[in-house]
C-alpha cells in the first residue's frame, strides 16, 4: 500500500477543479489549488466561497465548519507550490498538449512518491502519462459534474500504473465518501462510453425525424425515469464537448452507433454549443441559463379540445383493466369489451377505440373455463375499421404494427400504435406510434386523453421499440457487450451508471428487471426489424447466454 495522502494539489479551478478542490477540503484534507494568473486564482476562490455559502444556507455545513473548510485550502498562481503534496489531480481544459506540459513541468516539482491524477473525461491516460518521467505514479481520477454531489469516482488505471498507487487512490475514494471503479485505459471509460452510444442513438432519431425534440426528452425522463432527456442533458455537458468526447470513442470502437453526427456537428459550427452560449439543441432566455426560452422548434399548445367522451377497450387483461379504471376516473364513459371474438357494435359511437387483449393468450382457453376469448387482431381491426365512424381513433396497445392494422382497418388516418410503460419518479408516458398519414385530429385527441389520464404523450414514427425501449434495449445490449468484452464487471457497471450518471439503476439490475428474454426479443427485433437492418444492435451473445441458461447478471449464480 503506498502512503497515506493528507496533502493534494488540484491544477485548474474551473468548473471541474473547484468542485474537487471543495471535496477534498471537506472531508479533511490540505488542499492547493492551482490557477495561470491571479484574476483566475481570485475567481476560483469566488466559486469555493459561494459553493461553501450555499451548503450553509441548506444546512450541509454551519458556518463554523465552513471557515475550517476554507482554511484549509490555499489558492495559488505558483505549481512550485505543490513541492510538499502527495496527490496532484490536474483539471485543466481537455487539450492533450495541456496535459502534457502540467505534467512535464510537475515533473521538476513534486516528490518522487507522489501520485499524478488527471481528471481527464476522454483523453488516453496513457497518453498523459507518457508526457512525465514517471508514468507508474499516473492514474485518471474522474469525478462528475457536479464534483461535490455524485458520488462516483471512475479512477483508470494504465499498463504502467503501480498497483500500489491504485490502491491509494481507491482509498482515498473511498475516504472522501464516494465510489470507487477501478478500470483499465478506454477511450470513454465505462459512464461516457455508455452514456454517448445512448446519447448518440436519441440525437439520431431527432435527426431522423423519428420523434420531436420535446418529446425525445420527455420520453427518456419520465417514461424512462432518467435524471433529464438526452438533449437536455446534452445542452448542459456542451455540445462542443459532446462532439469532442463522441469523436475520441468513434475513433475507438469504430461503431455505427458512435458515428458522429452531421446535425452536431452542423450546430457547433454555428455556435449554438447549448447553455452555455444561451442556444443548442433548446433556447435559453440568455448564455449560462438553464430557463428555457420559447424558440421556431416549440410546439404549438394542443389545439382545441377534441370532442370525444366515450371510449372503448376491447381485452381482459389486466392491461385493459387497468385503461378502463384510468379512462372512468378521467370522466370518460367506458364500453369495456372483454370478449374480442363477440358484437363489436357497441363500438359504433365512441371516439377511441384501444385494444388491449392479452398477447400470446390461447384463444382455446375459453372453452376451459378460462379468461374470455381472443380475437385475431387483424380481423379485430378489419371489423373495427367498419363498426366505428370515419374520425373515430383506433389503437393497439400491443406490440404490433400500428402500419400494417393501418392497413387492415381501412382508416389509415386514424390508427395509431401506443405503448403504456410503466410509471417512474417523474411520471408516466404513454407513446404512440404513428404512421406517415396519421391525421392531425387523431394526434390531438390522443394528447388530450392521454394527459386526461395523468400520463405523458410521446409521439414517433410506429417503429421497432418506439422511442423509450428502442433507446434503452440498444444501451443495455451495449453494457452487455462491455461486460463480455471484460472491460469492467456487472457490479462494477451498474455502480458507474447508477452513481455517476444518477440513473435509478444500472444496467445490469435494469435488464434483470425486465427479463433478459424480453430484452432480447426487443434486441433482435431492432436489428432486423422495422427500423431496417441494423447488424450492429444485434444482441450481444452474452446476453443469449444469460437467456438460454437462465442466469441472471445480478446477484447469485449471473455475477460477473
Ligand atoms: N465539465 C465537466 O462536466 C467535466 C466532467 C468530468 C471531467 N471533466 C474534465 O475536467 C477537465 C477540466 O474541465 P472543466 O470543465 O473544469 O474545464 P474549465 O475550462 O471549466 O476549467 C479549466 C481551468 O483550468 C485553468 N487552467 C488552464 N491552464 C492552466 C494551467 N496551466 N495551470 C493552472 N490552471 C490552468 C483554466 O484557467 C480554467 O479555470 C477536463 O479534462 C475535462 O474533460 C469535465
């Protein structure tokens, strides 16, 4: 084990340094910042001041605390002040000749024994390493944004590192109260890695057209229950560096599902690199703000109220049983249909139609005594399209083809797909799928029941997944193959993801959540399925493993 670290040094008080500089304060230890001049120093102290005021206005720390916080740190323009320190942690900007010249110089600086960290989000530690004379003392120590609140510390470690300074800085982690992963040297580390497939994948379909810029965020933050949407997310990292850290991990993996994107790079180039400069994939009401500003892209409010009471749900499950209490506790009135295969007339004078019958269900059950029968949903639509009037909206909200009951139904303008996913923290959405002559009043009268309901709309092209699970399957077949590629292990993974990008579970807990079988399903599906063939979201043959042998990845006989 190497020796104890009391004293450390931070090399750059931006937004990064400061935060790292205050975390290490706080929990006790003897901290030198680093600035180039002394306006910048004055700075830094002004962001630690203010930070330390704030956690004593919300009761994190009395005032008496914080004077011992700030007296323990020093802010200083002069690296040879760093002689004494036992760890440096360097947060100056994402250039590698930077890099290279604050290592060089600490080179001549520190003791032979102290470790060199970089807080570095894409740059190969090797490579940084490789700017000093002692590449062994070399780890990336990389916190989150904001450093003094997520608890995840990815520290990477590279061929040349001694285990001994892994160790120590594992510990330290550990001391200052957060997580540890420790992993070897790949562009992304585990959290970016992950989180730009994904990022990349949702800022595809915007592009594509799949799904408004609105609803994309909707959809991966209240119906998946991320802590924001993509394009949110994506306007606060900055889109300068999110086109920055996608190109080092495409330069990497070579995957179509890190190609860089041309809107991207089309929006940078015209300045617009998100909050920061008040517009990126949103507006904001001036540069630095996160209060949004009313742009040519904000969609029109609803429209008028659609006329429409009366709803019927054709099924028995307890997916229809649950439509039916939600749409009664709405006002609407409810013809509930539980047996498909019976009259359908009842139907004629409702203005929704939502098949919700039990998929895969025997229809011989009835003669048994079980549930009531089902009907094939093609003939259901085919009679639907002739017992319902023109207008009246007709939906699924099973796993088919909204396209093809488009077709079937005879009324292509007013058949739509949905899907209820099940409710999260932030709410719940309902998504509807439509096709290219989906007409404007089924959309409208689909938001307002839907928001009638307490849920949120989302509306995409009827594709494999819609938006939530085509986004959220691709991702998780993504960490499987970072498991089977034995880069980090499933509890490791599931750590970075959960207390790093304050997801409410990691990948790995998700996939046994949802059943591994259905995530295949959904997986094979996408990479051959409606959205066209697509070889590289097939499933990761670990995760037909799992599926075949029925492990599952977390906990007992599935942990990695
Ligand atoms: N911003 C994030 O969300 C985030 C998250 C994780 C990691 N990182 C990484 O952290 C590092 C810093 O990023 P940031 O966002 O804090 O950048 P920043 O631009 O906010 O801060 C960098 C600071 O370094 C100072 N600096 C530049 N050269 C210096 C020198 N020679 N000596 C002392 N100080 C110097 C600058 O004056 C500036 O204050 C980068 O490697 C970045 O990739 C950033």
């Amino acid at each position: 084990m190497d020796r104890a670290i009391s004293r450390v040094g931070v090399i750059g008080l931006g937004t990064m340094g400061a935060g790292i500089v205050e975390v290490f304060a706080r929990s006790g230890l003897e901290v030198i910042g680093v600035e180039s001049n002394e306006e910048l120093a004055e700075r830094g102290r002004g962001i630690l001041q203010a930070s330390t005021d704030r956690a004593v206005s919300r009761g994190k720390l009395d005032e008496a605390g914080q004077q011992q916080v700030l007296d323990r740190i020093t802010v200083t323009t002069r690296l040879d002040d760093l002689a004494r320190v036992d760890l440096v942690v360097e947060a100056v900007p994402e250039v590698m000749e930077l890099k290279h010249e604050v290592f060089g110089a600490l080179d001549g600086i520190v003791g032979e024994d102290t470790i060199l960290a970089s807080n570095t989000s894409s740059l190969s530690i090797t490579q940084i390493a490789a700017g000093t004379a002692r590449p062994e003392r070399v780890v990336g120590m990389h916190f989150f944004n904001p450093a003094p609140i997520l608890k995840l510390v990815e520290v990477i470690t590279t061929l040349r590192t001694d285990p001994g300074v892994a160790g120590a800085v594992r510990g330290l982690v550990q001391d200052l109260g957060k997580r540890p992963v420790v992993i070897g040297d790949r562009a992304g580390f585990v959290a970016n890695y992950l989180l730009f497939g994904y990022l990349n994948s949702a800022m595809r379909m915007l592009e594509h057209g799949h799904v408004g810029r609105e609803d994309l965020d909707t959809a991966m933050r209240v119906g998946a229950g991320l802590p924001m949407g993509p394009l949110t997310l994506m306007d606060l990292i900055g889109l300068d560096v999110c086109d920055h850290i996608g190109d080092v991990i495409f330069g990497h993996s070579r995957s179509p599902l890190h190609t860089p994107s041309a809107m991207l790079q089309q929006t940078v180039t015209a300045g617009r690199l998100g909050r920061k400069t008040g517009r990126g994939f949103y507006s904001y009401e001036r540069p630095g703000s996160g209060t949004l500003a009313e742009d040519e892209l904000t969609p029109a409010p609803v429209g008028d109220p659609v006329p429409l009471d009366a709803v019927g749900v054709v099924g028995a499950g307890p997916l229809a049983e649950e439509l039916v209490t939600r749409f009664e506790d709405a006002g609407y009135a409810v013809t509930h249909l539980t047996d498909a295969a019976g009259d359908l007339s009842a139907l004629g004078s409702v203005g929704l139609v939502v098949e919700a019958q039990e998929e895969g269900e025997d229809p011989r059950a009835e003669e048994s005594g079980g549930p009531a029968s089902v009907r094939d949903v093609d003939d259901l639509f085919a009679e639907l399209g002739e017992v319902t009037s023109v207008g009246t909206v007709l939906a699924t909200a099973n796993t088919y083809s909204g396209v093809a009951l488009a077709a079937i139904s005879g009324r292509p303008e007013d058949t739509v797909v949905l899907r209820v996913h099940a409710p999260t923290a932030h709410g719940q959405v309902i998504e509807v799928g439509r096709t290219r002559v989906t007409s404007q009043h089924t959309l409208t009268a689909l938001r307002q029941v839907i928001g009638r309901i307490g849920a949120e709309a989302v509306v995409c092209k009827d594709r494999t997944g819609l938006v939530i699970d085509a986004l959220l399957v691709t991702y998780l077949n993504d960490a499987v193959r970072m498991l089977d590629e034995s880069y980090a292990g499933v509890a490791d993974i599931d750590t970075t993801i959960k207390y790093g990008l304050g997801y409410p579970m990691g990948p790995f807990a998700m996939i046994d959540h949802i059943g591994a079988d259905e995530v295949l399903a959904i997986a094979e599906e996408l990479s051959s399925g409606t959205s066209g063939c697509q070889p590289h979201l097939a499933p990761s043959p670990l995760l037909i493993e799992h599926v075949l042998l029925d492990l599952p990845f977390t906990g007992g006989a599935g942990r990695a």
